[in-house]
C-alpha cells in the first residue's frame, strides 16, 4: 500500500495520472501515441508518421495503427477484463476481444529496413493499456524481471502474469479502490498490479 501512496502521491515525479487520464476512451487518437512517453518508453516521431500515414498499400507501421485501433472500436471500456481471458487463449489470434489484443501484438513483429520493428509489444501495451486498462497488462523490461521471464516468449510472460493477477485480484481490487482520476474512474486491479511491480523493481535496483 506504501508503493501506492508514494507512486499516486500528490506531486509525485510518476506517472498517475498524467498517464492514465484518458478523455475520450472510445477512439485511439494520434495523441494517444504520445502516451508511452509518460511510462519513459517515448515513440520516435519518424515511427509515429508511419503509423498515421494513409496509403492505397499501407505499410506495417500503418497496419500496426489499425490494428490498435481495431481493439479500441471494438471492445468496451469496463466490460472486457483481463481475467475473463481463458487461460489457453492468451496467445490466440481469435474474433474475441482479446484476440485482437493478441493480434496487435503480434502486429508490431516486422522487420524495418531489414531489423526488427523498433514497435513492440511494450509499445502495444503502453499505448492500449490507458485505452483498456481493465483488459491489456503493461508489459516492459521491469515486468519481465519480476516475473523471471527476461528472455521468455510473450506468451510464457503472459501466462505467469495472468496466473498471478488472477490468484491476487481480490487483493489488487482493495489496493486499486478510491483512487480515482478527475474523469471518474477508478484505478483498476491491472494498474495497480503494474505499479507495485514497477515499484518494487524500482526500489531493489535503485
């Protein structure tokens, strides 16, 4: 709990809720790119051009964007949560709503100018995370860290992260209520599993 009041602690030098406030969640906005940058992770501007180029044959930096976009139109605020993914289809492209998590995910696997993407799935979850902060986990280096998965697939990570939000979520719901933004909602059980991590990882390699 002490993690939590330091990290959403009035003048506090983190993210909530500079990162969080999303006010309009029913649309990804070309704004909305700029957001990974509140969670130190910044988007070089020549890569969000890409994104938002328009073309008769769009490019993977622009397939990327609808792919995200596509999580945003259809899936709702709220109601689609990270624990009602069934455990055996967290790395399956499908027509539900965390399918097309999935696929956005695997959106950002391509090679640019023969290397790979410089978009991730870190990208993916930090840009959806404020959009569906009830469905997408963050995902980063600190994340990976803690649940010992530094040069595990996605899919391992999210199978270790799903068990353990889920076992815990309780607990994460009573650490997660009261905070609220100045839209009216509440941080949700994700967030605060994501900042009691980072936190922790923080104050161990500081």
């Amino acid at each position: 709990m002490s993690w939590l009041d330091e990290y959403c602690s009035l003048g506090s030098r983190y993210a909530w809720p500079s990162y969080d406030l999303d006010l309009n969640p029913k649309e990804l906005l070309p704004t909305d790119l700029l957001s990974p940058g509140l969670l130190s992770y910044p988007i070089k501007g020549k890569y969000l051009e890409r994104m938002l180029v328009s073309g008769e044959e769009p490019g993977p930096y622009e397939r990327l964007f609808r792919a995200m976009r596509l999580v945003v139109e259809q899936s709702e605020y709220g109601r689609d949560k990270f624990e009602d993914v069934p455990s055996d289809m967290l790395w399956e492209v499908n027509k539900s709503t965390w399918g097309l998590v999935v696929a956005a995910a695997q959106a950002a696997r391509f090679r640019d100018e023969g290397r790979s993407s410089n978009l991730t799935s870190v990208a993916v979850s930090k840009i959806l995370h404020r959009k569906r902060p009830h469905l997408i986990p963050l995902i980063d280096r600190r994340v990976r860290s803690f649940y010992g998965a530094m040069r595990s697939s996605d899919q391992e990570l999210l199978e270790r992260l799903h068990s353990d939000y889920c076992t815990n979520l309780s607990e994460l719901k009573t650490l997660a209520e009261g905070r609220r933004l100045a839209n009216g909602h509440e941080m949700t059980p994700l967030r605060a599993l994501d900042i009691v991590i980072w936190m922790e990882v923080e104050k161990i390699t500081a």
